[in-house]
C-alpha cells in the first residue's frame, strides 16, 4: 500500500454567455415542493442546499449559490468544529435571511457529518479539506445529489482517480458536477484565450505562471485544542489534508496554461521546493516556495512558481509568450501585432453558480468532471517532484495510486494525526532527493 511516509512513501451582465452551456438533458421527477433524489427542479419547486465545510470559501460559494436561484434554501451544514458551523450560519443568514432554513438538528460536526449534509440535500457544495474534496463528492453523487467542488479535486494520484470516477458517476446519473476552478467561467479569459487559439500571439512559446504571496490562513493555536483539532484548524498547513501549495493554489494558473494548450497535459515536470524561513510550527509542514518546470510533447515549457513567505516580491500572473507577441490572461491583454484589451467585468464566482442552478432547473447537467482532474493532476505531479527532487512524468503519476496516508475514509473523530510534531513542537519535513513517495 502506497502512502506518503518518508521511506515509502466588479460583477456585471456578462454572464450572458454561461448561462447558455449544459450538457445532455435527463428527465425531471418533482415532488410536492422539493425536488427528490435525482431530479431536476421545476420552476417554484425548492432546491435544498447543503454545506460540507464552513470555512471562508464554502460561505461565500452558499451565498453565491443562494444569489444564483431564489427558490434555493442553506438546509445543512457540517465541520470539524460546531462553534465554526453556527458562526457562519449567522453569517449567511444576515445576508441571504429568509433563504436559510438550518435549525440546530441540522448543524452537524466531525468527519462524519458530511453523511447527513448528503441526505438532507439536493446540492451538496463542498469545500473543506482537500483530502476529502474526491471521497465527499462520490459520496453526494452516488446518492443522487448535484456537487459544486472546490478546487483542488484531490491532492494525489488516487485522489485524482477517485475524483474522475465520481465525473464518470456524475454522466451516468445526469447530474451536475461543477468545479471551483472558476477561470473557466471567467468571460474576458475566455476571450483572451480563444483569442491565443486563433492565433493572437502566433504560436505559443512558453508559459510563465506565478503565484507569490504570504502565508495563507495563519491562526495562533488555541487553547485546549487536541492535535488532530489544531491540524484540522489550519490544514492548509498540513500535506496530508491540503496537499501543499503547488495543487491547493497554483492549481488556478496550471488550469489556465493547460487550456491555453488545448487542455493537454505535460509529459514530464521537474521541480524544486522546500522551507526557507516559514518555518516556526504554526506553519505545520508544508514547504514555503515551489517552483516547476513543465514540458509538453509540443516542447512547450511552462514556468510555474509559487512561494508563501512574509516580506517578499508578490505576484498573480498567467503570461503566455508567443511569436507575435505575449498574453496576460489574468489581465485579459495581448501586446503585439494584435494588441487588444478586455475592460469590461464579472464575477466568475458567481457565474458558475448561475450556470449550476440553471442546469438544475432546466434539466441539462453540466460537467467540468474532464478538465478538473487533469489539472489538478497537473498540480500534484509538480508537488510530488518538489517533495522528491525527481524528475515526474504524466505516465507515472497517473498509474500510481499513491495517497497520504490515511485515506478520507479512515479518518475518524479522536484519532491520531499521520505527522506528529517532535519535543521542540516542529513537524517533519519531506526532504527533497532522500523522500522517496511514488514507491509502493
């Protein structure tokens, strides 16, 4: 069994485009009021929502959701830590008011209570842990429920998989399946990128993409908490629940190099990380700078780095250079002998909400199920070069079944985490050319 252990392992009209694609229709069964298990919504019927993870990102995705249908209503939702659940579900309400209908029966906590929000709903928005993002989203599908995913759609190579069956689930049942990756929805990247496909910059020559910032989401621990608890608390800190920063952000800017390229995966990658200077135990252990270089059959190269470090240069950016000239996707702006600008808005958030609850209504699933796991698998094989110091290619990455030990569903209320700290509180590090991860 493969498992990660040091030996072995402005918003506005533009919309309008989105609101136009779905995929095949299936038939609506309705009852009364509430759309039942594997149906579509009529109109005036209530569609009921449920929340896998209070974090920021699934509070803001419920108001969108809410925004995007008003016969939508927030009926359940669950976390690791019940004070979280309450707290956002105030939250929301204060917002959204009459379309939040959850009572404290419906507040549910632990690893467990993803299994009530699957039942109680009709949508299942899920955005907590990555590990679980794959294991929670096949669990709402199997039982009939449209998902909303965010990003990334797992953090390994069985992740990965586990996630591509649930797509595969999603056609066979005529079910919605959309993810966080919301630069797809995002209409002045779509024009700048069909603008590089017909030929704006000529051919595409590299990709530089970057995603510099300061440590995300860094919380004191508090006080009382058991260690699976703090873990829990700030996992984006912790590989073996956010898989690191190479596919929990730079995800965003290899999804878009991958569009550019006809939504194609590299052939091979190889990649350099490790800590620096974030390394006090409040940063758990993941690295603090990533950077990756992709090779494409085309012999095309993407550049990509991410770093996450106090009191250094910032940048987001997704440049394309091509022989007659350079992209900026994030700025929706070609130089060159085609220079050209996109200066209108939108809220890609918001549209691939809208683009869900009309699917949902009109009977025409939509699924990103194809693009959302190569990318993503784009993401994990840069991570695992980083953490190995090996070359990585797409064949191997993809027949390997590797995973961070535990799986989603060993992890249990009151266990034991996989990475202990030691007697100074620092947690273990992988390190580069003696991790070996990829061998069974």
């Amino acid at each position: 069994m493969a498992h990660a252990q040091e030996s072995g392992n402005s918003y506005s009209t533009t919309r309008r485009g989105f609101l136009k694609s779905s995929a095949a229709g299936v038939s609506a069964v309705l009852s009364a009021n509430v759309i039942a298990r594997n149906a579509y919504a009529a109109a005036g019927d209530t569609i009921r929502v449920g929340m896998i993870g209070c974090g920021g990102r699934n509070t803001s995705a419920v108001v969108q959701a809410l925004n995007a249908d008003p016969g939508a209503r927030l009926v359940a939702m669950c976390d690791i830590f019940m004070d979280r659940v309450k707290a956002k579900r105030e939250r929301i309400q204060a917002q959204m008011k009459d379309q939040v209908t959850v009572d404290d029966d419906h507040c549910f906590v632990g690893f467990d209570g993803y299994k009530s929000v699957i039942e109680a709903s009709d949508v299942v928005l899920i955005a907590n842990a990555a590990k679980f993002h794959p294991f929670h989203a096949m669990a709402a599908l199997q039982a009939g429920k449209h998902v909303f995913v965010e990003k990334p759609h797992g953090i390994d190579p069985a992740g990965i998989k586990l996630m591509q069956q649930a797509a595969e689930t999603a056609k066979e049942k005529g079910l919605c399946l959309v993810s966080g990756l919301q630069s797809r929805y995002h209409t002045g990247y779509i024009e700048t990128v069909k603008r590089i496909h017909d030929g704006a910059i000529g051919d595409v020559i590299a990709i530089e993409e970057n995603f510099l910032r300061a440590p995300y989401v860094v919380i004191d621990r508090a006080p009382g908490l058991s260690e699976l608890e703090w873990q829990c608390s700030t996992q984006y800190h912790f590989n073996w629940l956010s898989g690191d920063d190479v596919p929990q952000s730079l995800v965003h800017n290899l999804d878009r190099a991958s569009w550019v390229l006809h939504n194609t995966a590299p052939v091979k990658c190889h990649g350099l990380g490790g800590r620096s200077s974030m390394t006090e135990p409040i940063y758990g252990n993941v690295f603090d700078h990533h950077s990756v270089v992709y090779e494409f059959e085309s012999g095309v190269r993407i550049y990509a780095f991410c770093r996450t470090t106090q009191g250094c240069y910032d940048e987001s950016s997704s440049i394309i250079l091509g022989s007659k000239g350079k992209a900026s996707i994030l700025q929706c702006e070609i130089w060159g002998e085609n220079a050209w600008r996109w200066e209108d808005g939108c809220d890609p958030y918001q549209i691939e909400h809208d683009v869900l609850f009309k699917a949902i209504r009109s009977g025409e699933p939509v699924n990103n199920g194809d693009y959302m796991a190569r990318s993503t698998m784009i993401g994990v094989m840069g991570q695992l070069s980083c953490y190995t110091g090996q070359e990585m290619t797409w064949e191997k990455v993809n027949n390997s079944d590797f995973f961070y030990a535990p799986k989603p569903e060993d992890c249990h209320d009151g266990m034991e985490p996989p990475v202990l700290p030691d007697a100074n509180g620092i947690y273990p590090v992988f390190k580069p050319g003696s991790t070996r991860l990829l061998e069974s």
